[in-house]
C-alpha cells in the first residue's frame, strides 16, 4: 500500500522536460503571434477601427462630472421637495 502511494506521489511530481532557451524563444513567439491573430480576428468580427476610438476617448472626457452636477442641482437644490421627499426618491 505504501508502495504504491510513493509511485503514485512520484509519477505527478516528475518536472516535465526541460526547455532550452531556443526552445522557449520560439515557443514565445509562437504564442504571441496566436495572440495578435486572434486580437486580429476578434477586432475584425466587431467592425472596431483604432480612429473611431480617439473620437471616443474625447467625447467622454471631462462631460460626465458636469452632467452629474446639473442633474443633481436641479433635481435637489433648485426642486419644491422637502427634505422627506428627497429622501422617499
């Protein structure tokens, strides 16, 4: 029984072989190039262009704490509602 626990213990704590560094260079680029076609594929299935992200990016920047103000004087401060009211909203 104990024999068989050791064979069991060696077996899933053997290191599989060892890479040489041409090998893991190769294996990384391997992986990176899979990497950037499927980046490729995925950007191409969404219709997604790097110039239609600068617009973007633009448009967002600095708005949303502006809109966020307004509403909120305008819906608390400038309103009729007491204090009850607001706090029912």
């Amino acid at each position: 029984m104990e024999r068989l626990r050791k064979q069991k213990t060696e077996e899933r704590t053997t290191a599989p072989s060892k890479l040489t560094e041409e090998e893991k260079q190769k294996k990384l680029q391997e992986m990176q190039a899979a990497s950037q076609a499927l980046q490729d594929q995925r950007r191409d299935r969404s219709g997604y262009t790097a110039a239609e992200a600068i617009p973007d990016k633009l448009e967002g920047a600095g708005g949303g704490g502006k809109f966020l103000k307004d509403i909120r004087a305008h819906i608390y401060m400038d309103s009729e509602m007491n204090l009850e009211d607001r706090i029912n909203r």
